[in-house]
C-alpha cells in the first residue's frame, strides 16, 4: 500500500534540470521533485510520496486528507505493538 500525504508548496527551484521545491505538510518542510506536476505555482497544494509530487490538489481537499491522517494518528492506528487492521477493514 503506498501513501501519500498532502502539503502546499512553499519554494521552487531548479537542480541538475529538474524543478524541484520545498512542501510545507503539516508544518514540516521536505524537498520533493515537481516533474510530474510541472504547472504547480508557489501556494497550491500536492500529493507527496517517497519525494515525488504526484498531482494537485485543492486548499479543501488537501485540508481534508490532513484531517483524516490526524484521525488515525489520535487513534494509534500508528503504534508498532498495535496488530495491523484486518483486511476485511481496509
């Protein structure tokens, strides 16, 4: 299963020929490269996963996603002595 996790995009910059930028998620900054989203504009909002932005997305969509993986943080879905969910529930 891959995740992928919401942030607004707060720089831009060019490495070795690639866009590249730093993503704000959740108020940790990370660098993720922007070649599959080559119209992403400072303050708009993308899917990151393993470095990769992957598609934009809206202000209220980005928001949502965020608060659901809150929900499962508060609730130890996250917690390495838990049992994993049973296939049934995913």
């Amino acid at each position: 299963m891959c995740l992928a996790i919401p942030g607004k995009l707060v720089e831009l910059s060019n490495e070795n020929g690639l866009k590249m930028g730093v993503v704000d998620v959740n108020g940790s900054k990370t660098r993720a490269c922007l070649e599959y989203v080559p119209d992403i504009q400072l303050g708009q909002y993308t899917i990151v996963h393993a470095g990769f932005a992957l598609k934009i997305i809206d202000e209220e969509d980005a928001a949502e996603s965020l608060k659901l993986w809150q929900e499962l943080i508060e609730s130890g879905a996250f917690q390495p002595d838990r049992e994993p969910p049973s296939p049934e529930l995913l």
